[in-house]
C-alpha cells in the first residue's frame, strides 16, 4: 500500500499524491499499473453492458483492465450503454485518465478467444452482450494458462485482481472524496468517522434482482458474523457501532429489534419503485 499522508482532513487520511503518480514512465506491469494507461500504440477498450448488477460488472471490468496490463494495452471504458449514466458520472470522475477522445480515431477490433491473433492487433475492444463474453473469457483463460506455467499469477486471480482494483480505488478516492464527504454529513456520522473508533459495515442486499439468484440470509446471521468478528479481536460486543449499506429501507429497523443494544448507522436511504439494477437507488 502507498505511504500515507500525515496529514488528516475531515477525519479521512489522504494518501500522498507523489505516490499516486510516480514511475509513470517505467514499464506497464502490474506493479506499476500507472504507466500502462500511458500507452499511446496498444488499446482495449471495454464496452459496460446495460443489463448487469454493479458486482457483477464491476468483477468483469477488473479482469478487463487485468487483461490490458497483461497484454501492455492502454485500458479504456465506454459506459454510454451502463443502466446508470456513465462509468465516469456514477465516481465523478472527472479529470479522469480513462476516458479518453483518442480510441474514437482508431478502427477497433472484437477480442478474439487466441490470443496470438489479439496480439497483432494494435486496438481491441470488447464487451458482454452476445458471443463477444465467451470469447473474452476465453482469452483471458489462455494467457492464465500461459502465465501460470510461467508460474506467475493469473490475470483471473484475486490477487491480480487487488492490484487492479486497488490502482481504481486509489484514483477514484480523490475524486469521490467530497461526495462522500456530503453523504456522510447529511446522515450526522461525521462525529463517528471523525471518532477514529473501530467500528464494523455490512452491506445487505434484499431487494435489487430481477430474479432469484440466491436464498435470503437472514438478518441474525449477520449480526452473529459480526460478533464473531469482535471476539476474535477482543472487543466488548455489548455495544458498538455497525454501519449499514443496503437496498431496503426496514433493514436498519429489523437489525435495530434484533440488537437494540447496538448503535446501527446508515445514509438516507432512496425510496424506489424500480425493479432490477438501478444503482441511483442504492445507499
């Protein structure tokens, strides 16, 4: 992890800018992400479809920058067919290095699922809708099973991944900061961030599938994770806060009755008709 700052703002650490951007002119590898969005010759642009929940997506675009690491690509993001606005809109980002004018100049190609035919191709895009997701995953299998006998870590690895994720998290966290600032400031938590108390989040989902995927999990198995979780660190499970993060509006009064001892913390939740995934919706 990058050295942090010592100085404090709000009650949130920044991490230091120098190392956000240093080595940007070394060479494109996962561990130094940075220089491979500096690419100008080699492009993958990934296409967000409009029909997919945020963790699935989310897991796909990772691996779609992984594979762009892998292969020296410039990675790029076409969010116009997302069911929330833009990639760019939704974290604010807006002097943001990904989205970029230059990929409309070039004629770029469909991945195909070998990657020695990809390799000869200077821009490539891909997305998920049709055939294009079978194909995607396909390549990306093949350089894991190059790299693996090369006994390096695979691009579908979750530490591959961390990498990836964590290089998105340090930029977006800049340029998400005063959203969140906002948010938290609209709900009356500053006193609780600004406490510097450790204090648990769970994030429930309830009501956000157009479709079964999976069987509830109640709400006291949550509470019985966290309690776990505090024994193991030693703490008082008598009371302490929990933050809460879901898609339904009784969640905070039902964890409330289940634990009244407990201090439950949550942003204001946005009331929905929709079905399905409509990230405005979400908390």
């Amino acid at each position: 992890l990058p050295k942090q700052s010592q100085e404090k703002d709000h009650g949130y650490y920044f991490y230091d800018e120098y190392k956000i951007y240093e080595n940007k002119s070394g060479d494109c590898s996962f561990d130094n992400i940075l220089a491979c969005q500096y690419i100008q010759n080699r492009t993958f642009l990934y296409i967000m479809a409009g029909r997919f929940g945020f963790g699935s997506e989310m897991n796909q675009l990772l691996i779609g920058f992984a594979y762009s690491v892998a292969t020296k690509r410039r990675f790029l993001i076409d969010s116009r067919h997302w069911n929330y606005g833009r990639f760019e809109d939704y974290f604010q980002l807006i002097r943001s290095k990904f989205i970029l004018d230059e990929w409309k100049n070039h004629t770029l190609k469909f991945l195909e699922e070998y990657d020695t035919e990809n390799d000869h191709v200077p821009h490539l895009k891909t997305t998920r809708e049709g055939a294009q997701v079978v194909k995607f995953w396909r390549a990306g299998g093949n350089i894991d099973r190059i790299r693996v006998k090369q006994k390096e870590t695979p691009i579908m690895s979750i530490t591959i991944k961390r990498k990836v994720a964590h290089y998105l998290w340090r930029y977006m966290t800049r340029e998400t900061y005063e959203t969140i600032k906002s948010s938290i400031s609209n709900a009356g938590m500053l006193d609780y961030f600004n406490s510097n108390k450790l204090f648990y989040a769970c994030h429930i989902r309830k009501g956000d599938k157009l479709r079964k995927e999976a069987s509830d999990i109640p709400l006291n198995r949550y509470i019985q994770a966290i309690e776990r979780l505090a024994k193991n660190q030693g703490m008082n499970i008598t009371n302490f806060s929990v933050f809460v993060a879901g898609d339904n509006q009784e969640l905070v009064h039902n964890l409330k009755e289940l634990k009244p001892q407990w201090t439950f913390l949550s942003f204001h939740y946005q009331n929905s008709t929709k079905l399905g995934h409509f990230q405005d919706k979400f908390n």
